[in-house]
C-alpha cells in the first residue's frame, strides 16, 4: 500500500512540477520571440533615422537656401530655391522638402507648383520648427500633416549665414508607411501583433487596422492635450479597454500580461514595451498566450514520460551494459582495421610522393634537355655559318698583312706619316673582326633569367650583323624597314635573336640560284601584339606549311642541316608567349614567316 502511494505521489509531484516548468518555458519563449521582434524592428527605425536624419543639415549648407531667406522678394531667386527644393527631394526620396523663415513661413517647396503647395502656410506652432529654433541643432519630429493628414516623420535643421546667424530652417518630411513597408515578420510558431506608440501613448502603427490611433495609455487622457489634437487633427482617439494580470515568474520587468478586450472579445497578451532610439517612440509587441497551454500540454507529456522511464530504468541499464561491451568489442575490431587502413595509406602516400618526385625531375631533365637542344641548334647554325666567318676574318688578315708590311718599308724610307697612316687602317680592321668576333659570341651565349621588356629592333639589329658576314649573304639585297620609335615587347633579346638567324639563314638559302634576290624584314602592329614578318622570293614552302616545323623536316641536303631550325625556333616562341607562322606569299613568288610577340610599355 505504501508502494503505491509513493509511485502516485511521485506521478502527481512530476505533473505539477512539469505543469509549472511548462508555464515557465512558454512563456520565456514567448518573451524571446518578442524581444526578438522588438529589436528587429527598432533596428529598422534606428536606420532609417539615421538616414534621414544628416540629410537636412546637408541641405542647409547649400547657399542657394542662405539667398532665399535673404531675398524673400526677389522671384527669380525663390523660383530658383523652388526648383532646387524638387531636385534635393527626387534625390533624398523623401516626401516633402521645405523651407522656412524665421517666422515660420514657408517660402519655398519642392511642391510649389502644385494646389495643395506648403509656400505660404506658417509652421511655427509645430514643435519641429520651433526646437530647431530654440536648440540650433537638427530635430525629428512626428505628426500627421495638416492638408493630406498622412503620418509623416520631419526633419528638420537651422539654416545660417557664412557668420553663423540663423535666418530660417529647412525641413523633409518622410513617409511613415515606408516603416510599414518593410514591417516583415519572418514565419514563426507565435504570430506576434505590434503597435508603436508615441510618447503619449498613441498608436500611429500597427500591425492591427483597428489599433490604429488608439490610446493604450487610458490615465493620461491625451487626447485632450492640445499638443496631442494638433499631432493628430481629425482623428477620433479612442482609449482600449484592457487589464494587467500578475506577470508569470521569471519574466523581465518591460514584460507584461494584459487581458485585452476589443471588439466583443476578449484575449490574454503577453506585453514586450521597448523604448526606440532618437525619438519617444515606443514599441509594445503583443502575443497570443494560447500557445503556452500547449507547452504545458507538452511538459505534461514529457514528465510522463519521465516517470515511466524510471521503471524501465532496470531494463535500459542492462541493454546499455550488453551495448557497451559489445561496441567495446567492435570499437576493438575498428581500431585494427583503422590501423592497418592507415598503414595502406601511409604506403600510397609515400609511393604517391615517389612518384611525385620522379616527375619533377623528368620535367627538369626536359627543360635541360631542350635548352641544350636550343644550344646544339644555335652552334649548329654556327657551324654551317663558319665557312662565312672565315671568309670575314681571312679578309682583314691579309690586309692586315699587306699594311704591315707597307709599314716596314716606309720605315726603312724614312716616312712616318704612311707608317701612321698604315697603322690606323690596322687598327680599324682590327675593330671590325673585334665587332664581328663579339656578335657571334653573344648568340652563341646561353640565355638566362627570365623574359623581360626587350626592344625587338636591337634583336633583328644583331642577326642582320651576323647574316650579312655569310659569304652566301653577297648580292642579296636584304632590306631592314627599321621603325623609329622603340618596339618594345615581351621576350629575350639572345632567343629572339636565335630565332631571327634562323629564319633569314633559311631565307638566304631559299634564294640560292634566284635572280634578283631580296629579302624584306618589317615590323608592323597587330592590336597588342609585334608582328615581325620576314619575306623573300625564293621558290616557296611546300604545299603543307605547317610541314616545315616538324622536326628534322628540310628540303636540303643533311649538310646544309638536319631540319631542327624551325622546330626549335617555333618552341622558343611560344616560351616567351608569341606565336611563329609560315605561309607562302599572296603578292608573288617566295615564303613569308610572322614572328609575333606581346606588346610592353618601356617602363614595365
């Protein structure tokens, strides 16, 4: 008997307690919720006050404004602060813009046109004109207007002189249901009512039409303030009928609960109230408390629950135990398995990572490679070219020879003049083979660094000194349309130099047997990029042009080379990000090859 008092003892205890803890938990979400809507929407207000609220201060600097309150009789200048006032308003987006004397006569509008115009009415009995006044400084205001009795929010700010002499205000008023506009409350379990009051207790928003311009402040009797009536003319401010019940434990002291009766009806709100930044607005959000039944509901349920979990405690303890142990077995088994999976990974990581490496270095033999490779082509070019150099060399030799021996002579005679003479005609032949010495050991130098910004002409310079050494260079008329100006571009003078051998050697040899030959170098601009174009008359390029960049391709004997020019010369090209081309020419007979690379500014 005693056992069963206790188990129902125990159950009513956890009913009540969960009864109390339900109530409790409703209604602090309750509280949540609203406080949560309250702060969205007093964000909403403090931002669009702040937008609003610099704009006048702004406007009044403006010195058009500072002349209209000084000539209030010159037309032309009050037609003028007229328009600026409609141009300020479409560029605000506010409602109205206005402005004031120091008597509270409007004396200019953005509305000046229109019948229902503010020029002329007198604004000093509102309290936004006559704190700017008094204070100096800018004042938001609110108030329903007097002709279109729309709410409406003022700003307003002291218009001044350059010494600093207050000569009116200028004011914008801003629509109030562009607050509603934005009045969005997101999807909730609580469908939460709002109302914003101003500091007498008025409504002028509500989420409710019949809220509106109601007095939730009945003890105050506001709506016989003359301030009040003037705020709202034309409206008939009813009180509403509604009582404070004691507020549930645990809530804050801006919550309240009320028993509202509207309408015939009567319901039970929980009340948040909120103060609003700036002005003396308040905001009360109000919700349904018939949620909180179901949360106790709830609660009920879930200390049921709970007791009969405490008679299944027994067969829930021996479950887990068996559970334990048999994840202890199996968290057993996985760690082995994770084990001896992470070893498989370690193994592929570290084979993936060989692998890696054994690229890396293939791609850097591949770069040695085919720098060597350039190199082997530019000595090769060298070597067919020797024949030329020794013809070049062998020349100023034997001239050489002849004046020094002229020069022994004119000793023996006695004449030091031809001897001088002699000697400086030494001396500049020795410059020449110097100069030509020293061109082909610059091409035959390795290139190193990067790309840079290269003038293009000092590269076409450089081959035309090396190609016109060749013997098989005499009687090829080899025109260099040089530009004036720079041809700056993106590369590297001893590659592009490379390339530019390569491709008149080839046109030199093209030539071979032809009357008349001639060979054309231009550079021309193709939008941001250089076009160097090299043309000959020669016999051609076979029917497929793209042939002739193939590796060890050539129409010659292996002698004259083994056909890597053009291959080697097409990969250093687009290395530096150009593009090299051959075709036959439309304009008569002969080939005509395009080097192209990317226009630079001098100063990259």
């Amino acid at each position: 008997m005693l056992q069963r008092f206790s188990v129902v003892a125990t159950l009513v205890v956890t009913l009540l307690l969960s009864w109390s803890l339900g109530g409790w938990y409703g209604y602090r979400e309750l509280e949540r919720e609203s406080l949560q809507e309250a702060f969205r929407y007093r964000q909403l207000v403090a931002n669009e006050l702040n937008r609003y609220l610099p704009v006048p201060a702004l406007i009044a600097e403006h010195p058009l404004l500072a002349d209209a309150l000084k000539k209030t009789d010159d037309a032309v200048t009050l037609l003028r602060a007229n328009r600026q006032m409609e141009r300020m308003a479409t560029i605000v987006g506010g409602s109205d813009i206005y402005l004031m004397d120091l008597s509270g006569l409007t004396i200019a509008a953005n509305n000046f046109g229109q019948p229902d115009t503010f020029v002329g009415n007198n604004y000093a009995f509102r309290p936004y004109f006559s704190e700017a006044v008094r204070t100096g400084q800018s004042v938001a205001y609110f108030a329903l207007g007097l002709r279109s009795l729309e709410r409406g929010l003022y700003f307003t700010h002291p218009v001044r002189d350059q010494r600093g002499k207050m000569l009116g205000v200028v004011a914008i008023k801003v629509l109030v249901h562009e607050l509603e506009s934005q009045w969005h409350r997101p999807e909730s379990a609580q469908q939460a009512d709002m109302v914003v009051l101003d500091g007498d207790g008025i409504s002028f928003l509500s989420s409710r039409s019949q809220w509106l311009y109601r007095d939730f402040q009945p003890d105050n009797d506001a709506e016989k303030t003359p301030e009040v009536r003037r705020r709202y003319p034309e409206r008939t401010l009813r009180s509403v009928d509604f009582s404070h019940t004691a507020r549930p434990w645990g809530l804050a002291e801006e919550s309240a609960r009320i028993r509202l009766r509207d309408q015939g009806r009567e319901q039970t709100y929980l009340t948040v109230q909120v103060a609003l930044p700036r002005l003396d607005w308040s905001l009360m959000v109000l919700t349904g408390t018939g949620s909180v039944i179901w949360t106790r509901f709830g609660f009920l349920a879930g200390g049921l629950a709970f007791f009969l979990a405490g008679f299944l405690t027994w067969l829930y303890l021996r479950e887990r135990y068996r559970r334990e142990r048999e994840l202890a077995l199996r968290g057993d088994q996985l760690e082995r398995r994770v084990a001896q999976r992470t070893a498989d990974l370690e193994r592929s990581n570290n084979q993936l990572l060989g692998e890696i490496q054994e690229r890396e270095r293939a791609q850097t033999e591949l770069r040695e490679t085919q720098q060597e490779l350039i190199q082997a082509a530019k000595l090769a070019v060298l070597g067919q070219m020797s024949a030329g150099l020794n013809h070049e060399i062998n020349q100023p030799l034997t001239a050489i020879q002849g004046y020094a021996r002229n020069s022994r002579k004119f000793l023996e005679r006695g004449a030091p003049d031809m001897v001088d003479a002699n000697l400086a005609e030494i001396v500049a032949l020795c410059d020449k083979m110097a100069e030509l010495i020293r061109q082909f050991k610059v091409f035959a130098r390795k290139s190193e660094g990067p790309p840079s910004v290269v003038d293009l002409r000092l590269a076409v310079d450089a081959a035309l000194k090396i190609m016109r050494a060749q013997h098989g260079s005499l009687g090829i008329d080899i025109r260099w349309h040089r530009p004036e100006q720079p041809v700056m571009c993106h590369g590297d003078l001893i590659r592009i130099e490379q390339v530019m051998v390569n491709l008149m050697a080839n046109a030199i040899q093209a030539l071979e047997g032809r009357p008349q030959p001639v060979i054309d170098i231009l550079i021309t601009a193709d939008g941001s990029d250089w076009c160097c174009r090299v043309l000959d008359n020669g016999h051609g390029l076979p029917g497929n042009s793209e042939q002739v960049f193939e590796p060890f391709f050539t129409t010659r004997s292996v002698k004259q080379g083994l056909g890597l020019g053009l291959s080697i010369s097409r990969q250093i090209v687009e290395a530096l990000g150009g593009s090299l081309v051959g075709h036959n020419r439309d304009d008569g007979p002969g080939a005509e090859f395009v080097l192209t690379l990317k226009q630079r500014r001098a100063e990259e």
